[in-house]
C-alpha cells in the first residue's frame, strides 16, 4: 500500500529537545532513543520546577488551612483545573475533575452514573480498539446488573466497523463507550460525527481521550459528547494528574464515586450532604503537585501547538510507515496511511517474538513498547499475542526513527531471519 | 555483545529438541503467560518412576521456548522425585545467559509446566478459577 512521506516539521525540535534532560541519558552506552510515548511521555523541566516550587516554596493541604500556604496552594490548584477546562474548552470548571488517570476517570463515570443509569437488559456499545481501562469496567459493569455489552469490530485495516457501529446503536444503546485515539494502533476514530449518531439513539457519550489530548487539539463542545476523560503523564505532566470532564447537568445528577473528606458540605451522625461540583468527586487529599503539573504541561503544550505537534508526530508516522514496509519481513498493523491518526506504529518482525525484539532494541538503546498494550481482544482481532509498537511525541526525530529501523536490522541479523 | 541471543539459545529457539506430541503421555501440563502470549505444554511419559520420555509444544518468545528444549534434555532418564527437585535457579543456570528481571517469567514457564506434569495438576495452586 502506498504510504504518503511527509518530510516537513514546524517544531523547533533540538530547542524542545533541550527542555528534557532525560533525552542526554544514555542506554547501554547508547544515547536513549523513547518511542514509548503512548505508555507514558517524559517531563520537561518546566513542568519539574512548577512541581519543586510548591513543595519548596507554599506546600500545605489544599481547601483546608486559612493561612498564606495553603491559600496559594490551593489557588495554584484550581488555576490548573482552570487551565485544563480552557485546553479542553470545558464550559465550565465545575465540569472538570482531577482523578489519578484516565483509568479512574472511567470507573469514576461507571460507578457514579453507570449502576444508577445502566439497568438489566440495557445495552452498552464499546469497541474492540479500547484500551482495557475503557473496557473492563464496562464488561463488569454489565455482568453486574445484567446489561448487554457489545463490542463493535475494526476493518483489516484496523479502523472502526461504522456499519456494524451504526446498526448496532439503530438496536438501541445506553451507553456508547468509545476511544478518540487507539493505544495499540493510532487509529483516530471520528468522534463528534459517531457522538452524535450515539445521541440520536439515546446514548450517553463517553469518550477515552487519553491517546489524543496529549496529541491533537481536543474541543468537548465540538465533540459533543458526555464524558470525557485523559491521563496527566502521557502529556508531559506527572503520573497522578488526570482529568474527568462531564456535562454539568450529568454531574449535578450523580451520586459520589468516593467518600471521605473535602467531598461534603456538611456531615451529621445521621447524614451527609455533597460539596458542590467539582469538589462532589475529589475525595481526600488529592494528588494536588500532580495537578499543578498538569497545568504546567499544558502551558508548555500550548506554547509549542498541538496542531504543530500533530503534524510532527504525522511526518514522523509517514517516515516510519515507508521505512518500515521497505524491510522483508515486517508486518505494520493498522492504518498504512497518516490519515486520522496519532503517532502509534505497531508492527512485527517475521520469526522474532515482540518481546525478543524489543530486547534486543533495549541493547541498541531503543524504547519501544512489546506485548498486548492493555488491549487483549484486540490483539485477538489481529490474530497475534503481542506487537512491538513505537509511539512518537513532539521531542522525536527522524535520526531516532533511523536508530529504530538500525535495531530492527540488528534483531534480523542476530535471529537470522 | 546480545547476551541473551547467544547461538546456542537460537538453536534451541529455532531447532527445539523433543517438540511434538507424546504418544502414551502419563503426565501432561498446560500453561500460558498471558503477557507475552507465550504458550508451553510439556508432556511427560513416566514409567518406574523415571522420565522414559518427553516432549513439549508451544510458542512464544525465543527465551519461552529455548528454556523449555533444554529442559527437556535435561530431564530426559531421571527420576520423578529427581524432576520435582529442579528449581528455578537450576533453570536460570542450565540457560546460561543473564536474564533481566521482566524476561524471567518468559525464562521460567518451562518449569511452571514441567512443574504441573510431575505433581500431576489440573491447575496451579492459587489459579484454580483461570
């Protein structure tokens, strides 16, 4: 299949290169080449210091104390839910919750609004591409209550059945859980058009946004949906920042997903009542450094532009694809083109498992990610136990892309194939 | 320079030794590492007490598989209770590589499936519902 080479980038990328200094490590005597980045993304330094400011300059609790720490504290906090509301362009910032990642952020939305709204015999759609994080909870969900889960199926090039999804929805639907951007495969799905097709059956809406907020702008409005949740630390901020973003209207509805501290207005021996949103659902001291990290990498994001950093990561897909399809061997799973996709590029090499090959890529220096990417019927779709899967972000080069394609050449000649 | 990838472990990987089916198998254990996919089934022919004969089948990574064609030539003529006996670090030494800490499970399914045939389970302690 003809593959388009884009060769032109916007980024500054040797400037961008310089705010990560985990880049300069060196990887059996190799300068480290991260093509991991759909696993989780580095930190610039920007983001670091943002986070070694609270601690070494106004650390204390946040929504607590009535003195000068904890006030700016807190104000630093919510300016980061202000920052990821004007990132995402949530309507409000009542609309935004902080949550650990996009893993919580979905059985945040399956326990508060799935056991009181998905009954017996009520139909969940999903599909194959979701990560395990936009799954599991669902499938569980369903056996619990006794819903229907139906798991709508991906053409051989690994992009969405619209056929099967829409017959599927005209049967009625619940729910319609659906990934943006697909971890194993970079599939881009079309969210707003498929959101609002949802809609018109009467499903809620929740997309898993954690491939591409990182990766390409993302408007809620626009998209239409209900919810939508993404993880902080595949977008250069901390393991322990993500978001929930859901209609006010929905949230107003909802009952808690945890209880504890923070999360109440006023508590009796005999009853509580709920905090006002967003506070309703961040329960004990939230991950608060985290979040702040957010907010710094979106300000770090915004500063470069993700449509400058889309159309990097797209060159580099095109780059890739026409490199990788020219070695005998080597299978590439998914879209062969740049077209509605993210910076994913999942691929086989005949006669080495993926688990040897990324070894062997380990000694070269190269990251890449092998094995089910958390996305098991998947990878029985595609008939394979495992991929190797390089995943590009704005600090990668065309020159790691050659070290990749070296390594491949390198784990051919050591397995004689 | 590839420790992991000396030839013999390709040879092993490439040419396994007792691959197949066993005829006549008193023993017989399944396994799988769900994380890389890797599959073993090692069988086991026990006659008086001794390994008269063995064979496994499977797929998986280079290590999965070199792990399990050596074992099988290492048991081959023993006793059951001398089987029994043979622990991990005997598996890690008979391999003779470095293996890093995510490739041990790849590294030690052969023995998790040899295991299973000598004590003659149906299903590994603590997995039972699997």
């Amino acid at each position: 299949m003809a593959v388009t080479v884009r060769t032109a980038t916007t980024l500054d990328v040797a400037r961008i290169r310089a705010d990560f200094p985990i880049l300069e490590q060196r990887v059996n005597g190799k300068r480290v080449v991260y093509l991991d980045n759909a696993a989780t993304s580095q930190k610039p330094r920007q983001v670091l210091e943002a986070m070694q400011r609270v601690f070494e300059e106004h650390n204390a609790n946040i929504h607590r104390g009535v003195y000068e720490f904890s006030e700016r504290t807190t104000a630093a906090f919510e300016e980061a839910r202000a920052k990821v509301a004007r990132f995402i362009n949530a309507p409000s910032e009542r609309e935004v919750i902080f949550v650990r990642n996009a893993t919580e952020g979905v059985n945040l939305v399956a326990y508060a609004w799935g056991r009181d709204n998905i009954r017996r015999g009520d139909r969940i759609v999903t599909t194959v591409l979701e990560h395990h994080s936009d799954f599991v909870p669902w499938q569980q969900l369903a056996k619990d209550v006794g819903a229907e889960l139906v798991v709508i199926d991906v053409d051989d090039d690994g992009r969405l059945r619209r056929d099967q999804l829409s017959a599927e929805l005209r049967k009625g639907a619940k729910l319609l859980a659906i990934t943006q951007a697909s971890n194993g495969l970079g599939t881009v799905n079309p969210v707003r058009e498929i959101a609002a097709e949802a809609h018109a059956a009467g499903a809620t809406v929740l997309v898993d946004a954690a491939q591409a907020v990182p990766h390409t702008p993302v408007d809620v409005q626009d998209l239409a949906a209900d919810f939508l949740v993404f993880s902080g630390h595949k977008m250069l901020a901390p393991p322990g920042s993500g978001a929930v973003w859901g209609r006010e209207a929905l949230l107003e509805r909802m009952r808690p997903f945890l209880y504890g501290g923070d999360m109440i207005s006023r508590v009796t021996v005999t009853k509580t009542e709920w905090n006002e949103l967003p506070w309703k659902f961040e329960a004990g001291t939230s991950s608060y450094v985290d979040a702040i990290g957010l907010g710094a990498a979106i300000d770090y994001l915004c500063a470069v532009g993700l449509r400058a950093i889309h159309d990097h990561e797209l060159m580099l897909v095109a780059q890739l694809l026409s490199r990788l399809e020219a070695i005998p061997g080597v299978t590439v799973y998914g879209p062969r083109t740049v077209e509605d996709r993210v910076g994913v590029v999942s691929f086989n090499i005949e006669g080495i498992h993926p688990h040897d090959a990324a070894t062997i890529f380990d000694r070269e220096g190269v990251c890449v990610r092998a094995g089910h990417h958390c996305n098991h019927p998947l990878m029985t779709r595609l008939g394979v136990p495992a991929t190797t899967r390089a995943s590009m972000y704005l600090y990668n080069t065309v020159d790691e892309l050659d070290r990749l394609v070296d390594a491949v050449h390198k784990a051919k000649k050591v397995f004689g194939v | 320079m590839d420790d992991m990838y000396r030839d013999y472990i390709l040879d092993h990987y490439k040419n396994p030794r007792n691959f197949g089916e066993l005829e006549g198998a008193t023993h017989s254990y399944h396994d799988s590492n769900p994380l890389c996919g890797d599959e073993l089934t090692m069988s086991l022919r026990i006659g008086n007490g001794h390994v008269d004969d063995v064979r496994f089948q499977g797929k998986g990574c280079a290590i999965s598989q070199a792990s399990a064609s050596i074992l099988t030539e290492e048991i081959k003529g023993k006793t059951l209770d001398e089987v029994k006996a043979i622990d991990r670090d005997q598996v890690l030494a008979n391999l003779g590589i470095p293996i890093s800490p995510a490739r041990v499970k790849c590294a030690l399914l052969s023995l998790k499936t040899l295991k299973g045939a000598a004590w003659g389970l149906t299903a590994w302690p603590g997995e039972e519902k699997k």
